[in-house]
C-alpha cells in the first residue's frame, strides 16, 4: 500500500471520500472488456456476416434475407444498449469512442450497398445516406476540439427511419408491406438531408461561438499583462 490508512486521513483533519465519489472513479476506469464495448465488437463481427447471408444465392432466397435481417436487427439492438450502458455505468473508453461510430455506419452501409448491388435499391439513394453519414462524421471531427455536436432528436428519429426502411428492404415483401417500405425509406432520405443540414448549421455556429471565446479570452490575458 502506498497511501495512508483512512484513520491517519481522518486524524490529519482530511475530508474523507465520499463511497459513492470512489464507485465513479472505479468506473471511470473501465477497461477495454466491458459489457459495451464487448456488444461493439459483436455488432463489427456481424457486418460480414450479414453481407455474406444478403449475398447468399444472389440475395434471391427469401430464407437467406430472413437471417440476414435477423443479422442487421440484432447490430441495430446492440446500437442503442451498447451507448447506454456506456453512459449509465460509465464505461466509456477511447476505444469504444471510435469504434461505436464506426461499427454504426459498417453496418448500415453494408445494408445500403447489399441492397443497391442487388437492384432493390436505387443507388442515388445509398449514396445520398453515405454522403451525409461521411460528412457529418468528419464535420464532428472539425470542431471536436472546440465544441461537441450533441445528438438531437431528429438525428435519432433519422437513425430509427433508417434501421427500419433498410431493414424492410433486407426481407422479402410483396404487396403493401412493399409498397410501406417506400414510404418509410422516402421518409429516411428526407430526415438524412435535414437533420444533416441541421448538424452543419449547428457545427459552424459552435465552431464561430468558440473561436469567439477563445479570442476573447486570449485578448483579456494581454490586457492583464
């Protein structure tokens, strides 16, 4: 042991830590294997296997899109408890920082091209969603210095829109379930171009609020000198 006993601490007229301040820097110290990043890596392991189930027999068998939207329903469910245990019990790591996002976008790109490779879906379509994807991802590493995006309601409704449509795509439909996967993927596209338009308003506003402070901070130390 290299600290004092918290008697010695207590004696010395000390502020004793609080059981529940230790619980949080004990959890603060999470490592890589825990429940959320663990559910992370399945989501990354099942990109593949979803693509390898799509393309199974030309992606003609209706069995075969069955698993592989079990596949892509399970990466999506994975999405929304890895982010919340991660932010509940504090087991957020630099590693889950970058791989969460990347294992978001695998998935729903592989579910976007599968489906344009296979002529389900028209490819302006995949590509709008991938533009947006890729921008914002990269817009948030632009001002990630200064000032962090936080996720709105419309980008979670966007994300929900998304999982749903390409989800409807991956199964085999026919009359007016196919006709409802339009609708909800023609409500996906228009969700992705605004809610990203909104993500870059908010990125340039934030990105100018900060240089401002920075700025004006920078200016006040001068004077002081």
């Amino acid at each position: 042991m290299t600290g004092a006993p918290a008697s010695a601490a207590r004696g010395s007229g000390a502020t004793p830590v609080p059981p529940a301040t230790l619980a949080a820097a004990a959890a603060g110290q999470a490592g890589v294997w825990n429940i959320a990043n663990i559910l992370t890596m399945v989501r990354l392991v099942l990109v593949p296997a979803f693509v390898a189930l799509m393309l199974e027999d030309n992606g003609t068998d209706p069995k075969w899109r069955a698993w592989a939207w079990a596949a892509f329903a399970v990466a999506m469910i994975t999405d929304i408890f890895d982010g919340h245990l991660a932010r509940t019990y504090n087991l957020i790591t630099d590693f889950g920082k970058i791989a969460d996002p990347i294992a978001d976008k695998a998935i729903m790109a592989a579910g976007l091209i599968c489906l344009s490779f296979l002529g389900d879906l028209p490819w302006w379509v995949t590509g709008v969603i991938l533009f947006r994807e890729l921008g914002i991802t990269l817009m948030r590493f632009w001002v990630i210095r200064l000032a962090v995006i936080p996720a709105s309601r419309g980008g979670k409704l966007k994300t929900l829109a998304q999982g749903t449509a390409v989800g409807m795509y991956v199964l085999v439909l026919t009359g007016p379930l196919a006709t409802m996967r339009f609708w909800v993927m023609a409500v996906a596209v228009v969700l992705t171009v605004v809610t990203g338009l909104d993500y870059v308003r908010q990125a340039i506003t934030l990105r100018r609020a900060a240089l401002a402070a920075e700025r004006a901070a920078a200016g006040a130390a001068e004077s002081a000198r």
